[in-house]
C-alpha cells in the first residue's frame, strides 16, 4: 500500500519536472526563432544597402501620328465662261494622259461672229492698200519723167526748164512721199486687221492641254458649273499629309526618316519627311470663341519611298534619338555632371551633358541607348569599385 503511494508522487514530481523543462526548451526555441529572423533582417538590409539599382538607357517610344495618302500634284480645271461653252472632252474618266494632251475644247460663238465680221471688212483695208500702191506707182512714175525732163534741159543748157524742172521734180517728190506714207497706212491697217482677226479665231476654239503626266477624273457638272472642277488632274506620285500638334512640333524635322503604316492593310513603307509647314492651320472658330483654350496644329508631308492608294489612312511612325535618365542618376560636380555606368561588375564615372525636361534630365552627349547605368549613386560609390546591383530595369 505504501509502494503504491510513492509510485504515484514520483509520477507527479516527474509531470512538473518534465514541464519546467519543456517550458525552458520552447522559451528558449522562441528566442532562438527571433534572434534568428533579426540576423537574418539585418543581412538582408546588408546585401540590399551593398546592391544598386540600375537602369538600361533607351531610346523614347516613337512618334505616332496620323496622315492620309494623296497625290503629290493635283490640278483642278473649272469652266471658264469668258472662253465660250465646252464643246467637248476629249479624254475618259480615270485616263493617263501625257504632257499636252488635250483634255477639254472650248467653242465661243462671240468670239466667232466677231471674226466673221472682221473678215468681211479685211475687204476694204486690201482695197485701200492696193489704192495706195497705185497712187504711189503713178506718183513714182512721174517722179521719173521729171527727172528725164531735167536731165534733157540740161543737155541743151535750157536754163529756164532746168529751173522749171526742178521745181516740179520737187513737188513731185513730195508727192512721192506722201504716196507712201498712205501705202504704209494702209498696210498697217490692213496688219492691224488681220491680227486682230487672228486674234478673233484663235478665241473661237480653245484647248485646254494636260500640263504634266497624271490620272484624270471627270466629273460632266462640272461642264456648266464654274464651282466645279470638270476635270481634276493627278500625278501617279503619291504623298503622304500628315498633322503635328504644337506639343510635338519640333519633332518633326525636314528630311527625317519615317515609318508609314497603312492602317487598313498593316503594309509598312519607308519615308522621309519633305516638308514641315512653319504656319499652323486655320481653324473654322478661329474669333469665335477667343476665351477658350486651343491646340495649333501643322500640316507636313513625306514622300514614300513607293506610291501607295490614294485615300489611305495611315500611321506615322517617327522614331525617338531622345535619351532620358532619372535626375537622381545624375550627380552634379563642380567641373559638370556625372553618372555611374555599370560594367562589368564594377562602376565607371561617365561625364554627361543633360538637360531638363520635366521628371527626367534628356542626355545631350555622354551616354547611348543601351549603357546601364546606377539609378542611384551614393558617397560609397567610387569610379572603378566592384559593385552589387540589384535586377535591371
């Protein structure tokens, strides 16, 4: 009976002792747990101070704008009501023409009746010359006699008819004169008239001719309307018209090279920029609502280096040489500014020149697409040191 009871208390002492020490080993696994976590904190805040970010430099995201293909030269051709009625067409719809060709012809009935009455009095201006060259013959013809008439008097020495003579020689002379002063004007009466009759008959037909190679269209409304083109000429060349807001004007340069995407078709195309226009475009409320806010836009062209549809919308694609870095990439010195490359496994002091846009600094000269540099540079860090950096972005 007496075991039994001692059994049992060796039993209970154990249960407290057993207790005690398993209490003991979780406080001090708990301790362990958290000093473990603290080291491991710390090396952790170790390695991330002793790494630096870096950042691949790139170029910008190209310039996209919108543009519409039309042809390089289009002519517009209107009736002219001072050159008669059109009288015919002489080349079909949608037609490739050749320099001079005729497009249209013009018949004026008022130039016409005009020149049927100036042939009528072309008549009298050839009678009035053909008078005139007579009296001019029968005036030459006498001018002779009297000279013969002189020479004789003088022969025989007749002083009294060599005096006689000359004074009517004299006259005669005159009269000579005076004959063809009318026969002058006469013939150039009659030149005046046949010019002007000229004149008159080329006005009764006129030809309207292609001045370059191209497409025509014909629209027939426009042979009585005079605000419609009757025929439209187009080169084969193609352009392609752009617009630029005046946020990114100075994008766009003369001769840059471009990327021309139809939209309908995904067909990309190479190009170059011809023209930029210095003035922006005219706007329909221009005045109208002078309190609000507006946005200028510029107009400019590319020449494609193939033709392409006429009418298709198109994407612009101009790319970016802008290279921009975050402003705390760069550090200011003295004797200018400064940024680390990163290269193998060590930083290099790359001298820069930048300017500032907004957020970032835009490298002028010092840095190329694709240089990783350290996005954030500290006094630890020195030209040539190995570095630790963290993932590039």
């Amino acid at each position: 009976m007496s075991k039994s009871r001692v059994k049992n208390k060796l039993t209970k002492k154990q249960k407290i002792r057993y207790s005690i020490i398993a209490g003991i080993l979780s406080f001090l696994l708990i301790i362990g747990v958290i000093v473990y976590k603290a080291n491991s904190s710390n090396n952790s805040k170790k390695d991330e101070k002793d790494s630096y970010e870096t950042l691949t430099v790139k170029e910008k995201d190209p310039l996209i704008l919108k543009g519409i293909v039309q042809p390089k030269d289009t002519q517009y051709f209107n009736f002219d009501q001072s050159q008669g009625k059109i009288s015919n067409i002489s080349v079909q719809n949608g037609q490739n023409v050749k320099t001079g060709e005729v497009i249209a012809t013009y018949q004026n009935a008022t130039a016409e009746d005009q020149a049927d009455e100036q042939s009528q009095s072309l008549d009298k201006f050839n009678l009035a010359v053909s008078n005139a060259q007579d009296n001019l013959n029968v005036a030459s013809n006498k001018q002779t006699e009297l000279e013969t008439q002189l020479a004789n008097a003088r022969i025989d020495n007749d002083k009294a008819s060599i005096e006689a003579s000359k004074q009517a020689l004299s006259a005669q002379k005159d009269v000579v004169n005076q004959a063809q002063q009318a026969l002058d004007s006469a013939n150039l009466d009659l030149s005046n008239a046949s010019k002007s009759i000229e004149r008159a008959q080329k006005r009764v037909t006129t030809t309207v001719t292609a001045p370059s190679d191209g497409i025509v269209y014909i629209n027939e409304k426009g042979k009585v309307d005079p605000t419609v083109a009757y025929a439209t000429l187009v080169s084969p060349e193609t352009v392609v018209n752009g617009t630029v807001s005046e946020y990114d004007f100075k994008k766009v340069k003369k001769d840059q090279e471009v990327d021309i995407k139809s939209i309908s078709d995904d067909k990309r195309i190479k190009g170059k920029v011809t023209n930029v226009n210095q003035l922006p475009e005219t706007s329909g409320q221009a005045g109208a609502d002078a309190n609000k806010s507006s946005v200028s836009n510029y107009s400019f062209t590319v020449q494609p280096e193939e033709n392409m549809q006429y009418g298709t919308n198109v994407q612009i694609s101009i790319k970016s040489t802008t290279l921009e870095i975050p402003k705390s990439a760069v550090l200011k010195e003295e004797d200018g500014n400064y940024v680390f490359l990163y290269k193998d496994g060590k930083a290099k002091k790359q001298a820069v020149t930048v300017s500032e846009a907004g957020n970032v600094d835009v490298v002028n000269k010092g840095l190329n697409a694709k240089d990783v540099i350290i996005v954030k540079p500290d006094k630890e860090i020195k030209d040539g040191k190995e570095v630790k950096v963290a993932d590039n972005k």
